[in-house]
C-alpha cells in the first residue's frame, strides 16, 4: 500500500567487471537533486545484487549503466531476475556505450529505456518522471 506515496526510488548499478562509474555517479547526483531518492550500489554488480537491493529498497525503477559491451546479457540477467522475483513493476531504464542496433533487442526484452552518450541529466530525470510511476487505478 501506498507504493506512489513519497519521492520516487531508484536504484542505480553498475552491472558486471564496467570499472567506469563517473556517469553513472552524474545520473545518481541528477535523480537526486531532482527530489528522487537515489540507493546507489557501486561498482562491480552482479544482476542477483541489484534485483535484490531494488527490491529491499522497494525501488520504483533501476538504472543500469554499462560500458563494458556486456549490456545485452546482463539487462537481460535483471529484467529476467525481476520476472522470475514477481517484481515486473519495477522499471529498469540504462545507458552507457549501447549500439543503436542493440537498442530495440533491448526494449523488446522489456528495458523501458537506453540512453546513449550525449543525452542530457535533464532529458534523463524528465523520463524518470515521467515514467517511472504511472498513476494508481482507484478502487481496491
């Protein structure tokens, strides 16, 4: 109950052996100077980690940031992972160094966004925005 109530939550990890977490600290810092409350998990995560802290943090969504060119494994490993853990509803959203040919693969797998270098802190918090929670249906 009362899941829209609050700040929206966010989980931002940096999947897999990626040593490189400077954008990934920039979106964190972004989110939250937006007002969102922003659990960042560090370097070097594995997909079982970062399902895990979403989900004990009852996070709304989960960005993932990848520049090691694993993105289509390990986006996968998460959205599987939150599918196999009944938690569908939190969106994940990720960036990084992603092949624009890479791209609808992913979105077909069920990541709601990807954004690539040169897209604004400011275009990134207006789609969590925007996105992230989608009004509750009344009623119960």
């Amino acid at each position: 109950m009362g899941v829209a109530a609050g700040p929206i939550r966010v989980v931002v990890a940096k999947p897999g052996l990626d040593g490189h977490d400077r954008g990934a600290k920039v979106i964190a810092r972004a989110l939250r100077d937006a007002g969102m409350e922003v659990i960042y998990t560090g370097l070097h995560q594995t997909p079982e980690q970062i399902v895990d802290t979403a989900i004990q943090e009852d996070a709304d969504a989960i960005g993932l940031s990848i520049l090691s060119g694993a993105h289509n494994t390990l986006f996968a490993a998460v959205i599987d992972l939150l599918k196999e853990r009944e938690a569908e509803d939190i969106l994940v959203f990720g960036g990084g160094i992603i092949p624009d040919e890479d791209i609808p693969p992913l979105k077909e797998k069920g990541v709601a966004e990807i954004f690539t270098p040169g897209a604004t802190t400011a275009s990134i918090v207006e789609w969590v925005r925007e996105n992230v929670r989608q009004p509750a249906a009344s009623g119960g």
